[in-house]
C-alpha cells in the first residue's frame, strides 16, 4: 500500500491549469526528502517529469512545475494539452520504510 | 543514449522461480545504482529493490524480502532480479530503472527500461 496519497483523477479543458497533490508524512516528504514526479503514457513506462521538488530534465516544457511544503508535494500543469492526458505518479524516500515510495497514481483527463 | 531493456518474464506457476535480466547500455553502468519498480495490471507503481554501484549495498521492500534477490554483473551491464516463491499477486509488469545516485538511497529514477511481463498462474 502506497504512503503517498494522491487523488485518483484530476480535470480541465485544453488551457487550463490542473494541479495534484501528493500527502505525506514526516518520515517520507515531512522529513525532508525530496519529491520527484513521473508521467505515464497509456501502454508506456513511466518517465521523469520533476526531481528534487522542482526541477525539470531536458526536454519538459516549462509550463510543468513542482513545490514542496510541509508533508506534500505538489504538481501543476499550465496551458493543458490533450498530450498531458495520462497517468501520474510523485515518488520519495520512506526513512521508516528504508526504502523508496510511490503515490497511489493520478489520472489527468483533458475535457 | 541512456538503454535499459528488460527480458525474462513470461507464464510461471506458484511457487515457482523466474530470473529477469536488464541490459543496460549508453552510459556507465559500475557509475549508477540501480531498480526494480512493478506495476500490477491495472494498479500503480510499487518499488522493489534496490542496489548500489557497486553492488554492495542492497535493500528491498517488505512485500518481497526473503523471495527476491537484486544483483549486478558489471563485466555484462546487466541488472537481475531473482524471484522465488512466486505468488498470483507478484503477477505485474517489471521495470527496472537507474537511479540518479551511485548509492540509491532517496533519489531519482531518471531512466526506465520498457518493463517485462510476469504473470504467475
């Protein structure tokens, strides 16, 4: 059973702004390991969107972002296209666990 | 490029064994630690293990502690997952993944192979 908590679906008309949360604790994201965010394509393996809370790789536009506060993350997705409709999921580091997390997964839906 | 190319998986019976393979290839593979991540058809991501750059350090997630083993051959760039004592629920698509550290512990995942399919039935 996933730590992080994420709502199951988000969505919005091309051109809005969606945003998912990801709900933590203070042995994950509270105690301050970073947050990193994955974007899945139907049929396809996951791909690194945002590391270390904000950072984007090559190639992501910069109308994806992410923050961190407290126990949760936080992604956002400005001027949304039909290409940003997937699967996605926010990951970090469980010092209880002593392993890595994942979130239960958001499914973005563009109207 | 960054290449990860998983294989291995297929139709096992419970209680059975499967060893996955991951080919690596584009960088340097003794330089970065590496994952394995599944996803349940269906389901979400759930990591599984992980080892180090050099394959010293090891960790696991409790849901297959004591039935799987993660190893490394360098001389070969390949990755391993060794299963045993397989179960229906282990039934999943098998990823492996390089981590943006050389020891993995509260990093990134920065590439992904294209997942493998084990069915246990």
């Amino acid at each position: 059973q996933s730590v992080l908590t994420q709502p199951p679906s988000v969505s919005g008309a091309p051109g809005q702004r969606v945003t998912i949360s990801c709900t933590g604790s203070n042995s994950n994201i509270g105690a301050g390991y970073d947050v990193h965010w994955y974007q899945q394509l139907p049929g396809t393996a996951p791909k690194l969107l945002i590391y270390g809370n904000n950072n984007r790789p090559s190639g992501v536009p910069d109308r994806i972002s992410g923050s961190k506060s407290g126990t949760s993350g936080s992604l956002a997705i400005t001027g949304l296209q039909a290409e940003d409709e997937a699967d996605y999921y926010c990951q970090s580091y469980d010092n209880s666990l002593s392993g890595e997390v994942f979130g239960t997964g958001t499914k973005v839906t563009v109207l | 490029q960054v290449q990860l190319v998983e294989s291995g998986g297929g139709v096992v019976q419970p209680g059975r064994s499967l060893r996955l393979s991951c080919a690596a290839s584009g960088f340097t593979f003794s330089n970065s630690a590496m994952h394995w991540v599944r996803q349940a058809p269906g389901k979400g991501l759930e990591w599984l293990a992980v080892i180090s750059y050099d394959g010293t350090n090891k960790y696991y997630a409790d849901s297959v502690k004591g039935r799987f083993t993660i190893s490394r051959d360098i001389s070969k760039n390949t990755l391993y997952l060794q299963m045993n004592s397989l179960r229906p629920e282990d039934t999943a698509v098998y990823y492996c993944a390089r981590d943006s550290t050389i020891f993995g512990v509260a990093g990134h995942f920065d590439n992904w192979g294209q997942g493998t399919l084990v069915t246990v039935s």
